[in-house]
C-alpha cells in the first residue's frame, strides 16, 4: 500500500470496510450508535432537496440516470430510513459511474467514521459503492440485491485539523446496474482532538493501525521452544547478546504465548513423536516463562496425541477404545486436571482453545452433535477451573463461502458455550484480508462472539535453513501477495492486525504461528540436524510418529517447514519484523529503499520473437511500486534463442547495482485451445458424465489452479466423468500429451489421460494424492496421421472424491518418419 499525503496531513490508514446484511441491524453499526456525536454531513439522509446540498458528478451524463427517490414510489421497497434516498441507474457501464459528495470546510483533528446504507443490482446487474475522505478510500464493495440492505464503512484519522474536505462515494457498475444510497453518515468517534504518535524510526516501515484497543491481544506460538532449546538453539536481543526468549518477544510488543497440548506424543517406548513434543509438562514450563515475564498464556488442546489439523483429528491412544459418553467425560477430565497443574504451578491462563482448526472433526469424531457436545464438555471444564478465562474454539479456511456462518449456526444451536471464534489466517492460503474481516465481523454481530486469528505467519525468505521442505513460498498453489522479505513479512503481520481490528470491539487479536521455529544446528551436517530431530522432537515429527500417523508423518518426518518464516533468522538474531507487535501502536518509517525485484518468468514459442521488457517494477519498502530501467545479457538471450525449445536463466542489471533474472521458457506450440482454462471461452471442452451424480465447474482459485486463477474442479457423491477437446490441422508426426492432477478422498480411482487418433487410444493411468501435490502423467510418441486428434482426461472414483484438472499440453515432437 502507498502512503499518500496532502498538504497538511497524514491520513492514517483506512481501518474498516464492511458490507453486513440488514439482518445485522442498524443499532450494530457504529456510525449510528450515539445520537450524541457531531453529524458532519448535511442532509445524510437524502430528506431535503438533493442537489443543493450534494454534489453529483458524472463522467457522462448520457451513460446513468440519477435521482431524488421516493420509497412511496414502490410499496414492495423495505425502506431504510425517512421517506427518500438517492437513486441510480447505469445505463452504459462504460459511461464511468457517478460520484456523490459533499466538501466539508474543516475537520478537526481526531478519529471519525464515514458510513452509508446500501442496495441494489446482484449479479451483473451489482453496483459497487467505494467510500473516500479526502485521499482515503475503500475497496468498492457490490450491492447483491434488491432489499439487500447493508452498510460500508471507512474509519480514518487526523493528525491534525484539515481544510476542504472531500468525502462521499463512488459508484461504478456493469451497464443496467442499479441501487440506492440512504442514510450517509460522519461522525466523530473520538470525541474530539485526539494525540496520535509520530511513527518511529526504525528498520521497516509499519504504517500504524488505529483504533487497536490497548489489550489488543499481539501473540505468538513458540510450542517448539523447549525442544529447540534443548536442541543447542540459542536465542538473541537486538544488541545481539544471548537473552531468554521469552524477555525478547516482550521488549517487542508480545503480550500473549500460545502453547498446544497433545495428550501423550511419545510412542509405546517413550519416545517423542516431535513437533514439540508438546505434553501438559512443557505447557507448564512455557506457560511459567511466559508469565513469569508479563505475558498471558492461550493453551490449545488438540486432543490428539501428535498434529490435528482439518485432515487429521485422531483421538489419543488412551481414548481410542472408548465409547462416546466415556470419550466425553475423558475429555472433560483431562481438560480439567491439566488446567488445575498449569494454575497450581503459577500460570496466568487467559484463554483455552477446545480443540485446534476443528473443521469437520474433534478427537476422532465427525458428527457435528457429538462434536458439539465435546466442546461443551472442554468448556465446562474451563468455567469450573476459572470463571474469568475466555473459552475459544479455533476453525479455518475463512475463504471458503458460507464455511463460518455454518460452522457458528450449528454451534448456537447445539448451545456450545464459548467465548471467542478463532480462525487460521495464512495469507497465502486463506483468501482476501476483506473477506476475513467479513466473515469474523458477521460472527461476531450475529453470534455475539469476540473473534481472532489464532494463527497467522508469512516468509521472509525462500531459503531453507535446515534441509527439510518449507510450505512457502511455493510455485504453485499459493497467493504471495507481500515481498519474501523481512519487509515483506512486516506489512503481511501488520495488515492481518488491522483486519482483525476492523471487526471492532469483538475484534480480540493476532497469534503468531511459531516464529522461533529456526534451525537446529545450521552450520552442521544433514545428518546431525537429524539425530537432534529424533532425540528432541525439535523437527514438525520424529520417525517415532510411525506408531501414531504412520501416512503423513511416518512418510514425511523431518524438521521446520516453516524456519523461513520466523521472526528470528537461522542464528536466533531478531529480525526487524518482529517489532511489528509494538511498531502497530505507533507506525515506523525508515530510509526508503528497493525491497524487492521479482524475477520474471517468460515463455515463448519456439521460432516466435523472444522480448524481455525494457523496465522491471520494484517494490519499495514503503509499499510503493516503480519501473526500473534494466540491462538483460543480450549474449545469452541470443544463445537460447538460437538453441531453441529448453529453459534458459538471462541475468539483468538494474541501476544501483541490484540484478534481477528472467527465467525464460522456449516451449513448443501447445496445440490445446484454453489449456489452463483460463479464457471465459470454454466451448472447445466437452464435459460429459457417466453414472451418479457428478459436479464439475471451472474454479476461479489460485491455491487450487496449478498456473493462473482457473482450473477444472470436480466433486460428487459418485465421480464419473470425461473432460476432452477435439483438435485439428495437426501436421502428421509423433506428440507428447501431458496434464496436472490434484485431489483427494478418491476411492477406488480410475484415472486417466487419454489420446484417440480415431484408430488407436493412448492412455497413462493416474491417481491424487492430496491437496497441491499435483501429478503430471505425460503419453509419449502419439501419432498423428490425419491431423486430427481428441484428447481428454477420465475421471472416475467414490463418493467424496475432489480435485481439478489444469494445464493440458499436446506438443510435436518429431515428424513421422523421423
């Protein structure tokens, strides 16, 4: 994001954005809350004459039409509020939209809150509202239907008092879009003046996030530190002297520790599973560190002897052979017993997480009544340890429509006492930080729950410290919207506290997943790191784990996946982006420099015009983008066009020294039309399907598409189906086909891809084997004789099976009697 300022002030962030259905009420938004406050705008309401009192400007009056409307004039309207509202209707999208508003003579320093009622169009017929205050703005929100009322709102602050003031809305649409706009509002939320703090200096830039309560909780989980410790890791301050960790995570604005809790992580001759080996003793060692240095602790019971996470919730060993009321009873015990030694040993408990990313499943069971009825029995056991410790249960994949209205719905009617709605946000994973605000501000106003992100984390570098696979930055499959750098993680944290805030009051705070979590030994040896892991448990599992996960960590032991995304580099020395906890409450600034320059990656047909571009865009450590000049190695780029199809890495010089790499592709000519799906031109494809009940769609999703945003997505109760594109003007000779393949839940596969020559079918059997774990099958050497060829994917397996199909690719490869 850029900053951006006028000639008297620093706007300071915009902090909200919400579009809530009526149902929520009017009485929950805060622009109408107090009668009390100071209205700035005149005629908010649309009561008087219009266009006296705003100014509407159109780019084309021709395109819209605009109008002083009255709710007599249509009975089946659910009026907003009074008798009028202003309407609009755009004729011609490409007219430019209309902008309403009104330019306030003075504005006092402070903190405000600009808000409006809105309704109309869904669909291609949606207008989109985008509120502004002088050069603050919002993204533009849709309408999604008539008597669709909801509420946008933008909080901002000033520094200091500002003259002529321009605020209102913006409002744009496809052609026919409609809506209307009631009930515009500005008030103050501060009362008044307010002192907002100069933004310090320091290493990164922080733009700070206004309106943070002041035990806004800032957290972090280090579960793995006791093992990491006993490892050899050492931890150090800013002044790069050894320090207690837990002293370090203070002095930079942590006041939470989250810890998780397994039942029993050791297998049948007491050896950790890893991870941690996270039982109820070193819970009770951090949890006295943490205290003992001013910081309160969230314990998360997993319930679960080893990782649950929405694809794996096994019972612990001790319960597996219980039946249902003895499992909850267990549960209830344990939860207890283990919060009674945690007190006993000095521990200032502030929250307890029942269960961790409880999707679809706790402790082994899947039905939502038992489920419920589990959390339940874990929160009793809270309130009776201590009435003042919040009760929280923790889900994830907020990007997933309608998932957290569902998910709190079945808890308030199966009455699960609970406190606190905590979500996962990975911001690579998860969605759109708007969409996150959403959906936990709906949870919060419809359930009267306070929300949180539970766990949060981003790279600052792609390197891999400790031999074991990172899970980011990836190639594919992930949205990496920040730099990989110390910067980059910095505005990505920061930004995820702001989402948080925005939900308001409810808006309860931001944990950090392990940010400690660095290599062990880093200057050794593969094979020394190893012996550490499985001595320790200082790796994500130990080969012990066999006994308890024998398909995921039985298979994949090892050490940190996530040491490039720490807080620390691999010697335990704090990085800048650490202070982010504390730069929040004050912003921070810093020399401005080039952050990062991404390496392009370019392809090309073989034969076709190679061009590197002239300019790359470098992103600057305030967020902003500029075109910098760049020198490409013209050898090289010459020898790689000359040797035709491959990959080739061309160096550039960028000014100041800095160098950036194309990694250029020469392909051969793809000869499948829309291979990726990524053209809304689908036609060519031919979707037929067999027995059962299968549902195919072409998904717009990064995570799930292995290139671009689209691929083919596919679920049922019964998979049965066939994805194929007839193809002609082959010149004759031998092709290779090839596909990507990603799934999961598929019983009993039967997967192919497939070429048909008309008198012979190629075929290469395939299969899914978890999310983003793509396969690639390739058919070699098919012969074309007649320039035709249809080619295709088949897919069939059980009920539940799930994937997409994405990036089909035919090429020649030789001549027929060649």
């Amino acid at each position: 994001m850029e900053r951006k300022q006028n000639m008297k002030v620093w706007l300071v962030g915009v902090l909200a954005v919400v579009m809530a259905l009526s149902s929520l009420g009017l009485q929950n938004t805060a622009a109408f809350a107090a009668d009390s406050q100071k209205q700035y705008l005149t005629n908010g309401g649309f009561e008087s004459d219009l266009w006296q009192t705003w100014n509407v400007e159109a780019a084309n009056w021709d395109s819209l039409e605009a109008q002083h409307f009255s709710y007599a004039e249509d009975t089946w309207m659910t009026a907003d509020e009074g008798e009028r509202a202003f309407k609009y209707w755009l004729k011609d999208g490409s007219g430019g939209g209309l902008t309403v508003s009104q330019t306030l003579s003075a504005l006092p320093a402070g903190s405000y809150e600009l808000s409006v009622k809105t309704m109309g169009g869904a669909g291609a017929e949606a207008g989109t509202v985008k509120l502004f205050a002088g050069n603050e703005t919002v993204e533009a929100t849709a309408t999604t239907g008539y008597n669709a009322w909801g509420v946008l709102t933008l909080k901002f602050e000033l520094a200091e008092e500002l003259s002529d003031v321009k605020v209102g809305a913006v409002v744009t649409g496809n052609s026919n879009a409609w809506g209307y706009l009631d009930s515009f509002s500005l008030t103050s939320t501060s009362g008044g003046e307010v002192d907002i703090p100069a933004p310090v200096a320091a290493d990164i830039f922080v733009e700070r996030v206004a309106g943070m309560d002041e035990d806004f909780i800032k957290g972090v989980d280090v579960s793995s530190i006791i093992a990491l410790e006993d490892s050899g890791v050492k931890f150090y301050n800013e002044a790069g002297k050894k320090q207690d960790i837990f002293k370090t995570l203070k002095e930079s604005g942590v006041n939470y520790v989250r810890v998780r809790i397994w039942n029993d992580p050791y297998d049948s001759k007491g050896r950790g599973y890893g991870g941690g080996n996270n039982d109820l003793e070193k819970a009770v060692e951090i949890g006295k560190r943490a205290t003992a240095n001013g910081m309160k602790l969230l314990v998360d019971f997993h319930y679960s002897d080893f990782w649950a996470d929405p694809a794996k919730q096994q019972a612990p060993k001790a319960w597996a052979n219980l039946n249902f009321e003895d499992k909850k009873a267990a549960l209830y015990s344990y939860t207890k017993a283990s919060l009674k030694t945690m007190e006993a040993a000095g521990v200032d408990i502030g929250m307890v997480q029942i269960g961790n990313e409880t999707n679809g499943s706790v402790a082994g069971e899947k039905e939502w009544k038992k489920m419920s009825a589990l959390f339940s029995a874990g929160s009793k056991a809270v309130r009776e340890t201590d009435k003042d410790i919040l009760v929280a249960l923790h889900f994830t994949n907020p990007e997933t429509a309608g998932r957290y209205a569902s998910i709190a719905e079945t808890l308030k009617t199966n009455d699960v006492d609970y406190d606190v709605f905590a979500s996962s946000y990975y911001p690579f994973w998860h969605g759109t930080l708007k969409n996150l605000t959403t959906v936990l501000k709906n949870v919060a106003n419809n359930y009267g729950k306070k929300v949180m992100v539970a766990e949060t984390s981003y790279a600052y570098t792609a390197e891999d410290g400790d031999g074991h696979g990172n899970t980011a930055p990836k190639s594919s499959g992930q949205t990496l919207n920040y730099p990989i750098t110390v910067q980059g993680q910095a505005t990505a944290v920061r930004d995820v506290i702001e989402a948080v805030a925005n939900v308001g009051e409810a808006g309860l705070g931001v944990f950090y997943w392990e940010p400690a979590w660095i290599p062990v030994a880093p200057d050794k040896k593969l094979e020394k790191k190893k012996a550490l892991w499985e001595k320790y448990g200082s790796g994500w599992a130990s080969s012990y784990a066999a006994e308890y996960d024998p398909e995921d960590a039985g298979e994949w032991y090892g050490g940190s996946a996530v040491d490039n995304q720490a807080l620390f580099d691999f010697y335990g020395r704090p990085l800048p982006s650490l202070d982010v906890f504390k730069y929040v409450n004050t912003g921070a600034v810093a020399p401005l420099r080039i952050d990062e320059i991404k390496d392009l990656s370019v392809s090309a047909i073989s034969g076709e015009a190679v061009v590197l571009p002239d300019t790359v865009t470098a992103v600057y450590n305030d967020g902003s983008k500029r075109a910098v000049n760049v020198m490409w190695d013209q050898e090289a780029l010459n020898q790689a066009i000359t040797a035709g199809a491959g990959t080739y890495v061309i160096n550039g010089a960028v000014e100041g020294g800095l160098t950036v790499k194309a990694h250029l592709e020469i392909k051969p000519k793809n000869y499948v039309v829309n291979p990726s799906f990524e053209n809304s031109d689908r036609s060519m494809w031919k979707i037929s399907y067999g027995t059962g009940s299968s549902y195919t769609d072409y998904l717009e999703k990064a995570s799930d598409a292995k290139s671009g945003n689209y691929s083919l997505h596919f679920s049922g109760n019964v998979v049965d189906f066939k994805a194929e594109q007839k193809i002609t003007g082959l010149e004759p000779g031998y092709y290779n086909l090839s596909m990507f393949l990603q799934g999961g839940d598929a019983a009993d596969p039967d997967m192919y891809l497939y070429a048909d020559n008309g008198t012979q079918q190629y075929k290469m059997i395939t299969s899914v084997h978890g999310w983003v774990n793509w396969s690639n099958p390739e058919i070699k050497d098919i012969l074309v004789t007649d320039g035709t060829l249809t080619i295709g994917a088949s897919i069939k397996a059980g009920s539940g099976a799930w994937g997409t199909l994405d990036d089909f690719y035919l090429y020649r490869v030789k001549g027929e009697g060649e």
